[in-house]
C-alpha cells in the first residue's frame, strides 16, 4: 500500500451533548487506532475532530485517503471551504470555523483524498470507528 488510510467517524449522545471521535489509521500491515471525547459538543465537531486527529498523526509524507460517512466533512472540506476562502473565511457566519481552519491546514500541506462511505452498512472500518467514538462516550460517563 503506496498510501496511508485513515477511516475516521464522530458520534453524539444528543445534539449537543457528550461526543466521541476515533480515527483508525491504516498502512500496510500495520492499523493504529485513536479516539477521545468531549464532554459538551456536537455530532458535526465530532466528525471533524476525528478526521484532524488522524491526519494529525501520520508520520510519513505520503498520500493520505480519509474516509468518512459525514458528507458534512466530505464536502464541507473538497467543496465548500473553496467558495468560504474566497468570500473570507471570518466574514462567513460558518460553524465550527476553528475545525475548518485547521482542516484546511492539514490538507493544504498534506497530500489528502477525501471519501465519502455510507455509515451503517457493512464498511468493516466505518463500523469500527462508529464503536470507539461510542465507546469513548461511555468511557466518559464512567470517569
């Protein structure tokens, strides 16, 4: 495998609520597996968080896919940040503008593709990730 994969998902116990994200960064035969939480949040910053956190943690420049089931992020990242920089990303009333700026560095100096999967349907990854973010949820309760 010529590229580093990096399938990431967000999930929220109400909306807004206590959120959790995990990222599982795939490369050869090696899989890495991150998450965390946050108390007050939404499902949204929770999808983003997830897709900053892996990209955060490659550690070799090669090329990058991320998938998602959030066409939030998805097109949020490949199309409309595009429009939202040339009207000026602080005169937009955007949400989670912190999250977009730093996706937006990430990408910009990283070689990355971004897809989009169908959540809940089978994706071995997909379904990984959407059980650690739920499980740091309730690994939140617990602390």
């Amino acid at each position: 495998m010529n590229h580093v994969e990096i399938h990431c998902d967000g999930a929220c116990s109400h909306n807004p609520g206590p959120g959790g994200w995990a990222s599982i960064l795939v490369w050869r035969d090696k899989k890495k597996e991150l998450s965390g939480f946050e108390k007050s949040t939404t499902n949204n910053r929770m999808e983003m968080t997830a897709a900053i956190k892996g990209l955060e943690a490659v550690r070799r420049n090669m090329p990058i896919k991320v998938y998602t089931d959030s066409l939030y992020l998805q097109k949020g990242i490949t199309v409309w940040l595009e429009n939202w920089k040339k009207k000026g990303l602080n005169n937009c009333a955007i949400k989670n503008i912190d999250l977009w700026q730093r996706l937006d560095q990430l990408n910009q100096s990283l070689m990355v593709e971004w897809y989009w999967v169908k959540g809940h349907n089978g994706d071995y990854y997909n379904e990984l990730a959407d059980s650690l973010a739920r499980a740091a949820i309730k690994d939140m309760a617990n602390h």
